[in-house]
C-alpha cells in the first residue's frame, strides 16, 4: 500500500491517475529544490508527471533539467506516495502518484526552462521545513533517518 499524504479523498470526486517522478537532489548538506511561484509560490521536490508514451527516468531527468537546468545522475529509488489534489494549471482534480529517487546535480546546463521555476539551494534542515507538500517532507525525512 502506498502511503497517502495530504488532502483527502472527496467523495464523489473522480480523479485523474497521474504518475510521476521526483528528485532528492543532495549535493553535502543542501538539497536542490526548484521553486515555483504560481498557482501558489512554494519549494518542491524537481519533477513532475511521466508523459504518455515516456518512461520514468528519462522523465525525470527531463522535469529536473526543466525546473532547475541541472543534468542529474540518478543514484536509487527511494519510494512513493500519493496526493489527490485539484491541478489549476491542467483544470483536473488529479490522483498523483510520486515515485521519489535519490540524484545528485552534475552540471549546471542553464537556468530553468520552465516558467516560473527557480532552482534553489536549501540546507537539508531547511528543507524539511519548506519543501510545500507533505509528501516531500516526508520522503526527504525517511531518506535521512
């Protein structure tokens, strides 16, 4: 059973399965986050949804270079966990499932490709307090214990 973080399940809403992949990008005793500053501004894991069609690391390295600009050498998998939330940008109500690997930043190849993305370094213990979602911080914590 995959753990659920976040909001509840709202009955009587049916909800889009969305699968993806994230990234904790540790370099020492700083994270690589990526910020995004809409629909609300917070600091989140790099990733984001697998393409039909794609597979999960070349999405994830695809969703890191995007959100941070970073070439990423992906070291393991880590676990997932899921999130039923309302996805402004896409106008779905989506069942997200996050796998969760460990990478460490390569190469800086340029600032993000996608709009309103910041990468940003965070001192892990910062992170653990910032990162937006509980998902996040919960998966960053177990990797750490």
């Amino acid at each position: 059973m995959i753990r659920r973080y976040g909001e509840a399940v709202k009955p009587g809403q049916s909800y889009i399965r969305r699968p993806g992949v994230y990234a904790i990008l540790l370099d020492g005793d700083h994270i690589l986050a990526t910020h995004q500053a809409a629909p609300i501004p917070e600091f989140q894991l790099p990733g984001g949804g697998i393409d039909p069609g794609e597979q999960p690391i070349p999405a994830l390295h695809r969703e890191v270079y995007e959100e941070t600009g970073w070439k990423i050498a992906v070291m393991r998998h880590l676990g997932a966990f899921r999130r039923f939330t309302f996805m402004p940008e896409y106008e779905i109500w989506a069942e997200k499932l996050c796998t969760v690997y460990l990478a460490r930043p390569v190469l800086r190849l340029g600032p993000p490709s996608e709009p309103g993305h910041t990468a940003v370094w965070l001192p892990i213990a910062e992170a653990l307090a910032r990162l937006g979602n509980a998902g996040d911080r919960a998966m960053l914590a177990r990797f750490l214990r």
